[in-house]
C-alpha cells in the first residue's frame, strides 16, 4: 500500500513541474497548500473534485435532440461541477479525497449518479438542457452563468435525497432572512405525499415536531450571479473575489471568457486556478451493481490556470452552507473581508428583505408524483406557477 501510494505521489508532483517555485499560498475551495512542502496534496485535492465534460454518444435530449453537448454544454458542466462540490461537502466532507481504483462510499455513487446523461437523472445534461427552455435558451445553447445558476435551483426541487436549499441572489444582494426562511421553512405534513417526505428528512438528520412540522436546517446552496464589469473585470474586485476562495464555505466561481465556460476552484497570486470542461468523451452509465466506473469524472493532470484580469466579468460565486451556523460566519466572513475592505462592493448583504421588492415565497415542489423520466413533463407546471406569480407581482 505504501508502495502504491509514493509511486502516486511521484506521478501527481510530476504533473506540477509547471507551476512557478513561490512561497506564495494556493487556496482551493477554501483549503490553502503551500508549493514548496506540499504539491501533491494540493494535486489530490484537485482531483478529488468532480470533474464533469463534454460528452458524446449519450440518448437524445427530448427524444430527437443532440446526442452531444460538445460546443454548447460548457457552462452546464461547469453548473455541474460547482452543485458536484456541494454534493461531496454535504454527504462526504470537504476534506474527502478520491484515489483510482479506491472502494468508494455508496453515497459517492449516488451522487454520480444524479449527473450522468440520462434524461431520468436529476442534473442530468437532459435536465439541464431542458429546463434553460423556460429561461430562454433552445437547446443546444449556451448558458450564462446567472441562467445555469437558475436551472439549478429550479431541478433541485425535485431532488428530495440531497434535499438542498438553493438561493440565487437577485440585483447583487444577498437577503439573510429570505436565506433562513427558506432553509428553516417548516413543511405541513397533511398528505401522503407530505408524509413520506417527512420520514425523508428524519432520515437525514430532519425531526418533526409535535404539530406535525419539520424542524432542522436545509442544507444551503448560495449561488451570486454578479458583474463585475462592463467588458473587462474591475480591478477593484480581484482581492474581493480571492477571499471568496479563502472561505470553508467556497464552491468555487462559474465563469471564463465569452462562450466559453470554466469551474474556477481556487487562486496562485494573480492566477486563477481551474477545471476546463472541454474535452469530449464517451458517455458513461451505472453498472448493475449501482456503482459507476468513475475514472472520466476526475481530472488527473495539471489544472488550468488563467492570469485573473483575463476573466469575463460575467460571473457567478458558489458557497455551500450545510449548518445555519456555518451561514452565520459566512456572514461575518462576508462583513469583515469583502464589505468592510472594499470601496466598491462586489456586492450586498442585508439583514431585511428590501420593502420595494416583491413578498420572497420559499420555492416549493409543484404538486404533481413524478419519479424519473417523467421529471421534464412536470417542469411546465413549474413555469405556469412562475408565471402567475409574476403577474401577481406586477
């Protein structure tokens, strides 16, 4: 075993040659690694992440649809790999690390398994692809980062094993008491369906009490679509978007250059550090067994670095906060590194829903049984509701 592990060792700092001799600090998701000591930690951190790309010789999507995603998928791949990130964190731990040809927990497989490109898995390209129709974009179009971010939150109300709550910023500000309302809000369990998702929920840590409400803390997917420029990033952001990396709550950033898309996971000096998702390979399925042959979903060579100023200010920041306590020093992180540093903020974080806006209503689950393929059918419920609900707004 020893034997098996130096020899890993020596392949992975192999592939760090190219990285600058510095004292300076790597930060990845949150994690800091020093070049000079410690290299081939930093190379398992990386490939521990999940690293999800263009695929081919999948079904079609909707029946007669592409049966690739090469040259338009870029940034649902990356949407992908910043909700993988979360998945891990929730499940297994943000200090979980992934080694070739290592028994995996089950929980592992299942979340694989929520991304394969099959139209009855939750995160599915399938899924994705479908459901950027209701914001706008045909398939087999490119999304932006605000667009994915959207999609996410819309399909993870289907996903009642993760149970996530996801909260997408609106006008650069983040409202902490939408974000506990929707985390802590209490579910009436007066039918079946109700009921069975209840005993979900105990399972995972979730207690009802005695009037017949779940009580705990929705783990917390926060995603902030933001702009920091107007054709190039403001330099004004850079430190401000560092210390997002710095934070045990980062999920690193989607963004890149015009359609083309990258899953930024942490910085070196003025260099961010990323997983490139163009690279196209054969699709992948579960085997009987339930697991799923995982070498094509982790990336074992030298990670991508882009020098920071290069970066479309279009962008979209990750953090995932599986306690309350952990939103809470995310906040204080937020007030203390980039609020009160910043002259210009990257963007806001308020006590109070904003009195000008619209009442914020906790998305729920539209109440239609659906399991599996029949997922996508039951999204056109979900843009009706939306629908109504803006109009009730105007």
């Amino acid at each position: 075993v020893l034997s098996r592990y130096e020899n890993q060792i020596t392949i992975l700092s192999d592939y760090l040659e190219d990285f600058p001799e510095t004292d300076e600090p790597v930060w990845i998701l949150g994690r800091q690694h020093h070049l000079n000591t410690d290299k081939s930690k930093l190379l398992l951190d990386i490939s521990a992440r999940l690293w999800f790309t263009y695929r081919r010789k999948f079904s079609p999507i909707g029946g007669t649809g592409p049966s690739s995603d090469a040259g338009w998928g870029c940034m649902l791949r990356c949407g992908q790999m910043m909700l993988a990130q979360a998945l891990i964190c929730r499940h297994l731990g943000r200090d979980w690390q992934w080694e070739k040809h290592k028994e995996q927990p089950e929980e592992y497989h299942r979340i694989l398994q929520c991304f394969l490109d099959r139209k009855d898995c939750c995160y599915s390209i399938h899924q994705m692809a479908q459901m950027g129709v209701g914001e706008g974009k045909s398939i087999g179009e490119w999304f932006g980062p605000n667009t994915v971010a959207q999609v996410l939150k819309k399909l993870a109300l289907f996903d009642e094993w993760n149970s996530l709550a996801v909260y997408v910023s609106m006008d650069n500000t983040v409202v902490i008491e939408d974000i506990k309302k929707m985390c802590w809000c209490p579910v009436q369990s007066g039918s079946a369906a109700h009921s069975s998702a209840h005993l979900h929920r105990s399972a995972l840590g979730w207690s009802k009490n005695p009037a017949g409400f779940c009580t705990g803390w929705k783990p917390l997917l926060l995603i902030i679509p933001l702009r920091l420029g107007i054709n190039h990033i403001n330099p004004v952001y850079i430190d401000a978007v560092k210390e997002c990396f710095k934070m045990p709550q980062s999920l690193g950033v989607l963004g890149g250059k015009p359609n083309n898309a990258y899953y930024f996971i942490g910085f070196l000096g003025n260099e961010l550090i990323y997983l490139d998702p163009h690279t196209t390979q054969s699709f992948v399925d579960s085997e009987e067994n339930g697991t799923v042959d995982d070498q094509s979903f982790h990336c074992q060579q030298a990670p991508h670095r882009m020098k920071i100023m290069n970066l479309d200010p279009s962008v979209a920041l990750g953090f995932f906060c599986k306690e309350e306590c952990d939103f809470d020093d995310w906040c204080a992180l937020v007030q203390k590194e980039i609020l009160k540093q910043q002259s210009l903020r990257m963007f806001e974080l308020v006590q109070k829903h904003p009195p000008h806006w619209p009442p914020f209503i906790p998305p729920t689950k539209p109440e239609v049984t659906t399991t599996g393929a029949e997922l996508i059918e039951s999204t056109d419920k979900l843009f009706e509701m939306e629908e109504e609900f803006e109009i009730l707004s105007v």
